[in-house]
C-alpha cells in the first residue's frame, strides 16, 4: 500500500530503537523506499548496518560527512521524501524540533525541510509528562505535526504508564493516513472553532457554552480528505484533531488576526461560537468587592464579525465561505438572512435552544443553506454531519 512512497526515517536515540528495525521490515513489506537518519544516541541502541541492512538503503549519520553531502546534500535528502518519519521521538528530539535547532544532521533535515512530519514518541513516563514535553508536544502540533502514540504499559525502565513507542503496525496505519491523497490534497482549508473569552479583569471572562466539538470535527473531516487544514480554535473543550495547523487564541480580536494571518485559503468554514461584544471596562487587577456594597458596572463593545469581514474582503476572499447560524427560533429565515447579510456563500443552520441538547452535545441537526436554497439533514452525529459537509466543500472545489 506504500508502492513508491519515499520515507525518511529518523531514528532517534531510546531503547525503542529496536522497534524501528521491525518498522522498517513492515515499510519495506509495504512497498516503501526507507531512507534511515541514526542521531549519534540512535548508534548506542542500534547499529548503522542492521539499520542499512533492513533498509537496504545507505544510513545516513553525519551532517559533515563530505561523501554524503558529495552525494546528496542534506537539504535536498530533507526535500527528497514524501513523508519524514521520527521513530523513535525522544524528549530531546521533541524539544529541539520545537525550538527548531539545527545542530546534528536530523534537527538541521526537520528545519529545511516542508515535506509533512510525522513522530512517534518514546520516554520514560515522567519525561513524557514533565510540563517541557507537554509544552513541545503542543508547539509540534501546532507546527502540523502528525503524532502516533506514545502507547501506555510497562517501560524497559520498570515504572508504568504513558511513553511506551506506538507499535510497528500503528506506526505503519498513521504513516498511511498521512499520506492520504484524497480529494483535497493540496488544498487550504481555514477552520475556527471552540467559543472565545472575552476577559472582565485578569481572572475573569465572558465566554459560552460551544465545546468546540462541530469545528473540531470539520477541521478533522477535512485533513482525512487530504486537505491542509489551518484550525484557529478558542478555549474549548474537546482536543483538537490529529493532523491540523492549530492556532490557539483566546478573544474573538485574536481570532480575526489569526484568521487574517492564514490566508490564503481555498475554503473556510466558521464554526467558532464568538462572543458578540466585549469588555471595555477590562480591568487591568482583579476587581475587588470595596465593602460599600456597589456593584461593578461592565461596558461593552461590539466585537469583529470575523466571518463578515472574511466574506467581503476584495483580496484574498476564500474561494468557499461556510458561515455557521446558531438559532433558537425561526431557524431556516433567521439563517437565510444571516447568509445574504454576512456574504458567506454557505451557511450551516442548527437550533441550538437548550431542549435540543445540540451545544456541548454530540450530536447536530442542521440546514445547509446555499444560493440555490435550504436543505435539512437528518440529525445524527457532529463526525458525520462534519464528514458530510466536508464532502460538499471537496466536491464544490472540485475535489
Ligand atoms: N461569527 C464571526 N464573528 C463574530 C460573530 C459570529 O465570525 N463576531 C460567525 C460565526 O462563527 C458563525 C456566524 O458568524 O459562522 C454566525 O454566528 P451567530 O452567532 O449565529 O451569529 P451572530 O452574528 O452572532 O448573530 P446573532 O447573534 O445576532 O444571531
């Protein structure tokens, strides 16, 4: 299933090691051409000809080594893969791709680099847990890169939990998944999400009751299309999806900055929940009670209709602009309206009065309602109606 796929594997220096060589047996079984990247550490776990061996490839080691660069410089070895692999993902690896050093011939490939990334990381459980890693691991994704595991069990080091190398075969499953050509490949696709924040003082907010799990749904839909997704997500509940660009903001003014500053996009879809207006009282310390039984007095300011201003730019407008409307009542006219006063070319209705369990729930009933009219959907499950609308944006782009 991987006939003619090119992977560069990077072999990071852990015990899982050892698990590499199983996973390069597997690529090669697959049909896909290995070329391996030991890190110094890697050499302390696994041998440069085993690796070769299995490979059946050259091992490349050294950024300085004068016959390899004579061959195939580093930048065009970093270019010349369809997918770069880091198996395994040590702490140190992470940190270092997340700082983006460039001091040994793997860090300096995964900088000069654009082809996608995938890791499967492998730590002691305490390494994989200290805040560092959690911290790096959060920059990485947000970089775009994909991750597989790590799995939870019993470590070489004796203690249990997280941090344990994904299996060979899974490896294998997320390798084919990133190489997914679907009928968005190639393609930029802009979602928001989750609610925003809309601070008071320093330790309060306006926010509502979106969990984010619609837009995180779509954002997922469309990277299984193949799509490249750019997810622009305010504090929600949910994870985002595997696979995505995710930019993290807070306010309903960060989100319009962030959405400006991914463009261009062949499609976007605004699922984000917004809050409407915002606090121009914000106090800059906590507001205090002073005894006197006065009560603090909060002014507002209309926030950015950040679909508006997307929908009507002059340059740069999305090719295919999704709107959502969240109504409690006259649903279909309030969103038809909705669509033809924001600009959007599409607008996904729902009813999210509180009977309907729709916001924070799992499940979505919703109207697509386009310039050729209104079409209501079954209710069924926020994946599937995400699974479904990205179909609709894959076929009218073309896909
Ligand atoms: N939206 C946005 N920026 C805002 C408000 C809303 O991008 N400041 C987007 C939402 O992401 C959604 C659509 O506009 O795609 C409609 O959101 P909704 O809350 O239904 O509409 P409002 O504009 O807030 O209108 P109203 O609350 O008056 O119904």
């Amino acid at each position: 299933m991987l006939a003619g796929k090119r992977i560069l594997l990077i072999l990071g220096g852990g015990i899982a090691a050892y698990k590499a060589l199983d996973l390069i047996r597997q690529l090669g079984r697959e049909g896909a051409a290995v070329t391996p990247v030991l890190t110094r550490a890697a050499e302390e776990f696994v041998t440069p000809l085993s690796v070769s061996a299995l490979a059946g490839a050259k091992v490349y080691r050294d950024l300085f080594d004068l016959t390899d660069e004579a061959e195939m410089g580093h930048i065009q070895l970093s270019r010349s893969a369809d997918l770069i692999v880091v198996a395994p993902a040590t702490a140190d690896l992470m940190a270092k791709m997340a700082q983006g050093h460039a001091n040994d011939l793997a860090s300096t490939l995964l900088l000069a680099t654009d082809t996608p990334v995938l890791i499967a990381p492998a730590m002691n459980v305490r390494m994989w847990q200290h805040p560092a890693t959690q911290r790096n691991l959060a920059t990485l994704r947000g970089d775009g890169v994909r991750v597989v595991g790590p799995d939870e069990g019993e470590m070489a080091c004796g203690e249990f939990g997280p941090g344990r190398m994904a299996e060979p075969p899974a490896i294998v499953a997320a390798i084919l998944a990133a190489l997914a050509s679907g009928p968005l490949a190639g393609r930029h696709v802009l979602v928001t999400s989750g609610p925003t924040h809309e601070p008071i003082d320093p330790v309060r907010y306006i926010a509502n009751r979106s969990s984010g799990a619609q837009g995180t749904a779509i954002a997922g839909a469309l990277a299984a299309l193949g799509a490249r997704v750019t997810f622009v997500t305010g504090p929600a509940s949910v994870p985002p999806p595997a696979g995505v660009a995710v930019v993290r903001v807070e306010t309903a003014r960060q989100m319009l900055e962030a959405v400006e500053t991914a463009l261009p996009a062949d499609a976007a879809v605004f699922a984000a929940a917004v809050a409407d207006w915002r606090v121009t009282t914000e106090a800059a310390s906590k507001i205090k009670k002073d005894g006197s039984g006065r009560l603090p007095v909060l002014d507002f300011a209309e926030n950015p209709d950040i679909l508006a201003t997307v929908a009507r730019r002059d340059t740069s407008r999305p090719g295919l602009v999704v709107g959502f409307a969240a109504e409690t009542d006259d649903v279909v006219a309030h969103a038809t309206a909705k669509r033809l006063r924001k600009g959007c070319d599409w607008i996904v209705a729902n009813d999210v009065s509180p009977a309907t369990g729709i916001m924070g729930g799992t499940e979505n009933a919703v109207t697509l309602i386009t310039a050729e009219g209104a079409e209501t959907w079954p209710r069924m499950a926020k994946e599937a109606v995400a699974a479904r609308l990205a179909d609709r944006i894959a076929a009218a782009l073309g896909g």
